[in-house]
C-alpha cells in the first residue's frame, strides 16, 4: 500500500477479500515493520465488525489480510453497495508511524448477477 493511493476494489458481500499490505520506505525499499494494526469503517468513520486497531501478528515486508463474514456484510440492504475504508498504522524501523488506506466497495449479494 502506497501513500496516498487509492485502489478500487469491489468485493461481494459475505464472501472473502484478501488485502495485500507492502511495508516500504519512502524510497520504496522493503522493510519490516515494528509493529502494525489495522482497522475497518466505514466512509463516516463507523467502525466495522469491531474491525479497529487489530494488531498484525506476524510481521514481514509483505502480508496479507483476509476480510470476510461480517467484515463484508451490507449494514443497509437497500443499498446495492457500501463503502468501506481499510487503514494499516504501522511503525517504520525508524520509529516513525504511517498511515495508509484503501477505500473499496462491498457489493450488496442481492444485486449481484
């Protein structure tokens, strides 16, 4: 995950959407992080499923994330998708916190066809 980047992703409600994560230096340079959580809302800030501040366990340059169930349930089921917002925070072998987010839409399974 780049800063400042935004990536469109559409996942079906109730199903599974693996968020792929890429610690970096500015420069680009892969690193393992000190630590990291991630958190899931909404676009008002809602949070999700009690998706907030959850801690990746096991660090590497790069990890993955498997949202599913409820991570991915429509609240409204009139609506024929919602937003949602994925943050990781995490600390930079230099002891400097960053924050980045995806923002992807969860697609209501009744209108999918």
């Amino acid at each position: 995950m780049a800063s400042n980047t935004v990536t469109k992703i559409d996942a079906t409600e109730r199903s599974t959407l693996r968020v792929s994560i890429a610690f970096a230096t500015e420069g680009g340079v892969a690193q393992t992080p000190a630590a990291a959580t991630w958190t899931l809302t909404d676009l008002a800030g809602t949070v999700i499923n009690n998706r907030e501040n959850v801690t990746i366990g096991s660090l590497a340059s790069s990890v993955a994330v498997y949202l599913q169930g409820a991570d991915l349930q429509i609240v409204d089921q009139a609506n024929p998708f919602e937003w949602r917002i994925f943050t990781v925070r995490w600390t930079d072998t230099n002891g400097r916190a960053v924050v980045d987010s995806i923002r992807f839409r969860v697609l209501n399974e009744k209108a999918v066809t």
